[in-house]
C-alpha cells in the first residue's frame, strides 16, 4: 500500500463513523492480500459491534470483552485489549501503530487503512544513502554483503556516506550534551546498520548485472522478452548466420604447415528461420602454429574459424544449393567473426544488394552501445536476443553430440570433465609433444592411433548426422510451426497422415486413434516449398562474387594445385574455354572445396576467364573397379592429346607437305625401276645392280681426283677476270705468244 493512497485527501473517512470502505479508497483496498481485506472486513465489523455497545451505555472495556467473548471462534488470537487498541485507532486516527518513529501518514478518524496489520511506514533510511548502498554493491563484482561491510568500514574510517555526513557529524546531531570522542566508538553506527539490513536496500539482480557483467548479461532481468512470430515467414525469407564452437576437441594428425595437435574446432552455420533447417555449414580444427617475430623470439598464432571457412564462401554453398527465392531474401549476420565483409566494411554487402537488384539484403545484428553504470565506458559485444532462433538451434545440436568422445563443455576450464587433461596430456606422449620428445612418429602411424579424441573428418560427419536428427524431430517447441494430427488404423501400427482418413470407411473412422504432434523442420520446409520455383544462379557469378580466389597456373595443358595436402587438376575437356591461352598464364581461381568438380578461372583484374572440370570427378580418384569411369577418363586424356598434336601438326602443315611430296617422288622411281627390271631373273637383276654399284662408285672416285688436283692456273685467272670485269671478248681471242729461247726468263702472269 502506498503512501500516495494512505495521504490522499478523498481518503478521509467522513463525519459520524461508518465502518466502511468509502468508494475513494476501493483503489488502495485491492491492493491489499486477500487475507489481509478479510481481516479488514472482520475488525470493521466487530468494531462496529463494539461501537454499538458503547452507544447504548456500555463502557469501552465491557463493549470489547462482550464481542471478543461472542466473536472468539472467527479468529483465533481474538481479544478483548486488541479490540479497544484497534478501536481508539480508528475511532481517534493519527500514525499506524506500527510506524514507532511517526514518521509515516497520520490517518484521519474512521480510516480503515489504519486497521492494515502488516503496514509498514516509510523507510528509515534517508534516500540519499540508499542509492549509496546499491553504488557500492554494483561496484563489488562478487559479493553484496562485502560491499555492505565496506560500507561500513568506510564510516568507521571517517569517511563522509551520503545522507549521514561523517560519524562526528551524526554524534553531534543525535548526542549534542555529550562530548565528541578522539576515535569512533566500537559499534557506533546509525539504526538499520546491520550488514543484513542494508541488504534489503541493495540493487535489483538487474541492476546489478548491468554493471558487473555488461546490458547482454542484465537484459533478461531487466525486462521480459519479447515473443516474434515466424509463423508468417516463408522459407529463405530470413536467414540467421552464427558462428560456434562445438563442445568437444579433436585431434589434428598435421600437416605441412601445423603439427600434430589437440584442438577445438569451430564453424559457421546459415539456418532458415521458417522452418529452423540449417542450409548451409563448415567445420574445421582452430589450429596453433609457431610463427617467428621480427625480434627472432617465437610466438604461437591460434588460427580462427575464418582460416577454415569465411561467411562468403557459406553464402557461395547456400545460393549454390538453394538458389535465389521468388520473394525478398534477408541474411542477419554478425558484426564479427560471422560478418560478410571483415574489417568492419561493407562492400560486399552492397554487391550482393545491387547484383541481385535488391532481392538479397543483408542485415547484421545489432551492437551494444549503452554506457555501463560504473565507470562510462561503452559496453562491447552484440546482441544475441536478436538471433535466438540461431541459439536454439545450437543448443539442440551441442544435447545431440553431449556422447562425443573428448568432451570438454561450453567452457574448458570451468565445464570440462575431470579425466579431460590426462586425455590432452596422454595424446601429447603419443605426438612426442609431452615430458619425453623420443616419438616422432610419421603421419601413416599416426593415423593409425587410438586417442581419446575424434578427428575433425569424424566431427564433421557427426556433426551432420545430428544435424539430420534435429530436422527430423517433432519434441520441439518451436514458435509459429503448426501441429500435425496423424491417426493409428490399428495398436502398434505405423501413424498415418490425416489426409488419408477419406480413404478410412466411416464406419472404421469412429474407432481410430488420433495422435497430434508438432510439425518436423523438414516436413514444413517441404509444406512452404510446394510449387515454389527458386531461380539459379550461374556458379562462375556466384564464384566470383563469393569466393576467395588461389593463384594459379595454367601448364601442360591443365591448372595443378594443392588443398589440404589433397592434389586437384583440372582440365578442359571441350577445348574452348582454353583456346589460345599461353602456356605459363598465370589466373586467379575460384574454388569451393565442398563442390570440386569445377574451377571457375578470372584473369588477374577479376574478369571471368572461363570454367574448367576436375580430372577424376569430385574425388579426383578413378575406382579401379570402375571400368567405365576408368574408360571415360582415358578418352579425356586421348583427346588433350590429340588436340595437342593437332596443333603441332598444324604449325608443321609446310614440312608435313614436303615430305609427302618426296614419299610420292620415291615412290615414282621405285615403280619406274620395277617395271624396267620386271622381266629379268633374280640373278640377271643381282648383276645389273651391281654394275650400277660400280659404275656409280667409279664416277664419285673420278670426283674426288679432279677436286684434288685443284684448279689450274689459267682457269684461276680467267675467273679472276670474270670477276673485275678485265676479261678479252670472246669472238677477239688474244693472239699466241712468240717462242722464247730462254725458258723461264720474261715470263708474264698470264704464263704463270
């Protein structure tokens, strides 16, 4: 009951008592208990009762003994002294009997709310210090009842507490004859002190945790939630993406760049929030690697979830799979690790925006940017009350996987089972990571290892299949799905669905059993979808647009590279995406490791170069028992290489020309010779080619003798005036030299 109604000026009880309830105050009567009006009612009307006694001459004492004498049995505890104190308050008015101090409403005569038995009057405690003890307790990030002891501390050591002043002020105030002490006297504090008392007056469990633990933590106490119905959304209308951390580690058997090692692992998840199916997912190990600082000292990076899988390439899986609806598409993200664009940008946002025209939009959660109450700096963190369809989802999950083997809880240190680090450290022994480093055993043995933890590839496939079980549950409570109603055609039998009941006779419909449970995620994403024509997407858009591109290049008429120490090659069967390409053309790849059958290539300003298919289909391994597969494969290999010789060939058309031309040449001379020899005998043809033989040879040795002996003089010297142009006309020969007695004297240089 309120002050404001007990001081009310319409309250006041009229002239001529009536032991009612005048109609002004009906509104501070029902706030009263239901016991406490019945036992209003009952002393109005023994009051009433003795008023009457006293009216007809009887003394208050005997009026109160006769009704408590009569009235014993309606209440237990009735008596006479009650009655008369009871009557003097209503009858002469003024403070509650409860309010000792007086410091409360005085009521006027004939008021029933003096008659309230558990009225209490207002608080001893001056306002002012009251806000000072739920300071003081919202600061203390453990305890209140410490903050109260403080509190107290704080007087004794002199300090000035708001509403009290100082303890030398207050001994003044209420002590003014005596004199003022040198030190505090030993449990001198004001009434109301107690540790227990001041309790009373600490912060709500609200107000509290908005200052210690952050508006994310306080807001469930703060105000109550408010329900959203998804019962209106159709399917792909409103995608949530989370990200997580599964509540178990695994065992990473390492690679080139990690070691062999026990660590968490962690994904992403896209869920519809129509029918709560998840759409798209991606798990991977957080992993740790040494990496080595500018300084030479080693410092150990733990990789996140986007070294394993990006929001991006999530979305590339869910347009991939799904395809764009015929209505508005709304993807709610995070702000951090689950955000589209990282570093707090929103350009690829906006391209999703503007490429689809405005049929995907993106939303992210929202931010808390409310100033704590403690010290004004800003809250950080997002709002996961605004993505608690997500939330849900996990939970389920996390109860499914609850038997996974190394378990650890939502939090290592404080939910981890108690054999959980004998498990870490006997792995560690094995790895040769533990007190012993002897082991180094290769990765073929460590394969064959039995730790207490399950690689990621088994995580990932439990993951799945308890994503399966989720979508196929119906113990749910999930808001706005409907209920299914199913009957039994006989005990035992297998539920059928009510749609079926006409083909029932009606005589067998009055003894069925009907049964009503709640609508399977998958049975409602079914139900939503009927006629519903989803529009693809062409996957090198979505491949460009979504993808993080490798670096690759294009060799020996293929695109080689490695992923997760697993080989992919691809090639292009048909020949025209390639055509013409350089060997060496270096291209940015688009790959999706979930969908490896195809490589979508861009040159390295991002413009679409063309598509190319896996060599060995999405395992890149042909099964040796598959004889078809295997005969496929061999024609693609047939084919790169006839089209490489072809090429070749067609470089080569002039020489290929040549030599055809001389096959024919020597052909004409074989027949030639054939025809000429037809008639002769074998011995008469031996004969004759030897002849040719020697003719031959005598001829090329005759050769050879000319070019040894050289050339004589005159001939020199006549193609020496060929040459300078000095030679004697033909048709003028030079007259012969007259004879010379002496030999060798006046020779010229045409003797010589």
């Amino acid at each position: 009951m309120s002050a404001e109604l007990a001081t009310h000026p319409d309250d006041a009880a009229p002239a001529g008592l009536t032991f009612g309830r005048p109609l002004p105050t009906l509104a501070a009567w029902i706030e009263l208990t239901e016991k406490r009006r019945n036992e209003v009612t009952l002393d109005l009307d023994l009051l009433r009762r003795v008023h009457a006694l006293i009216s007809g001459g009887k003394s208050l004492n005997a009026a109160s003994l006769i009704v408590a004498a009569a009235s014993r049995h309606l209440r237990r505890g009735l008596a006479a002294p009650s009655l008369r104190r009871k009557y003097n308050a209503y009858t002469l008015g003024g403070h509650h009997p409860n309010d000792k101090r007086q410091e409360g409403p005085c009521f006027a005569p004939g008021d029933w709310r003096i008659l309230v038995a558990d009225y209490k009057g207002p608080s001893a405690q001056p306002r002012e210090f009251q806000q000072e003890i739920k300071r003081a307790a919202e600061e203390q990030q453990r305890s209140k009842t410490e903050a109260m002891r403080t509190l107290r501390e704080r007087w004794a050591a002199g300090e000035t507490i708001p509403g009290y002043g100082n303890w030398m002020d207050y001994h003044r105030r209420i002590k003014p004859e005596s004199p003022l002490p040198k030190v505090w006297p030993r449990g001198f504090f004001p009434p109301g002190w107690h540790p227990r008392n001041l309790n009373r007056y600490g912060p709500s469990l609200g107000s509290r945790l908005l200052v210690t633990r952050g508006l994310a933590a306080a807001r469930r106490h703060l105000a109550p939630p408010v329900q959203r119905d998804p019962s209106k959304l159709r399917p792909l209308e409103l995608v949530v993406i989370d990200d997580f951390e599964l509540d178990c580690l695994c065992f990473f058997r390492g690679d080139a760049h990690h070691k062999p090692q026990v660590v968490p692992v962690a994904g992403l998840m896209a869920i519809d929030v129509a029918t709560r199916r998840v759409l798209a997912w991606g798990l991977g190990p957080r992993l740790e690697r040494e990496e080595r600082q500018p300084d030479g000292t080693m410092r150990t990076v733990k990789s996140g979830v986007r070294s394993t899988l990006d929001v991006p390439h999530l979305l590339h899986q869910l347009f991939a799979k799904q395809g764009l609806p015929p209505w508005t598409m709304t993807i709610l993200c995070e702000n951090r690790t689950a955000a589209i664009d990282e570093n707090k940008t929103t350009a690829r946002e906006s391209a999703l925006t503007l490429i689809f025209n405005g049929r995907v939009r993106v939303e992210r959660t929202g931010l808390i940017d409310h100033r704590t109450l403690a010290n004004g700096f800003c809250e950080g963190g997002g709002k996961p009350w605004e993505k608690g369809w997500i939330e849900a989802a996990f939970n389920g999950l996390w109860n499914i996987l609850g038997t996974q083997a190394g378990h650890k809880g939502s939090n290592q240190r404080l939910n981890a089972p108690g054999d959980l680090d004998d498990k870490i450290r006997l792995t560690k022994l094995l790895i040769g990571q533990g007190g012993s480093r002897d082991l180094n055993l290769p990765p073929e043995k460590l394969a064959l290892l039995r730790t207490p933890f399950r690689s990621p590839e088994e995580l990932a496939s439990s993951f799945a299949h308890a994503i399966a079980l989720r979508e196929a549950r119906d113990d749910h409570r999930y808001t706005g799905f409907d209920e299914v109603t199913e009957f039994l055609l006989e005990k035992g039998g297998e539920p059928q669905p009510f749609e079926r009941l006409a083909l029932v006779p009606i005589e067998q419909q009055t003894q069925l059993e009907y049964l009503r449970r709640m609508e399977m995620p998958v049975e409602r994403w079914a139900r939503l979808m009927t006629g519903v024509e989803c529009q693809r997407v062409a996957p090198e858009v979505l491949a460009l647009l979504l993808l993080t591109p490798k670096p690759v290049t294009w060799r020996s008429n293929c695109v080689t590279f490695t992923h997760e120490r697993a080989g992919f090659s691809y090639i292009d069967p048909a020949g025209t995406e390639m055509a013409g390409v350089p060997e060496g053309t270096d291209f940015l790849a688009f790959f999706d490791p979930a969908a490896p059958e195809k490589l979508h290539l861009a040159t390295k300003q991002r413009a679409y170069a063309g598509t190319l298919t896996r060599l060995g289909g999405r395992r890149g391994a042909i099964d040796l028992q598959d004889k078809a597969a295997l005969k496929h494969a061999a024609a693609l290999q047939a084919t790169l290489v006839n089209r490489s010789i072809a090429e070749v060939r067609e470089r080569h058309a002039g020489a290929d020309e040549q030599l055809h031309a001389d096959r024919l040449h020597n052909q004409t001379i074989v027949a030639e010779h054939q025809a000429e020899t037809a008639g002769q005998s074998t011995a008469q043809k031996i004969a004759a080619a030897a002849g040719e033989n020697r003719a031959t040879a005598d001829a090329v040795q005759a050769r050879r003798k000319a070019e040894a002996r050289g050339v004589p003089a005159s001939t020199a010297t006549r193609g020496l005036d060929d040459l300078v142009g000095t030679a004697a006309p033909a048709e003028a020969p030079a007259p012969a030299p007259e004879p010379d007695t002496d030999e060798g004297e006046g020779a010229t240089l045409a003797d010589l």
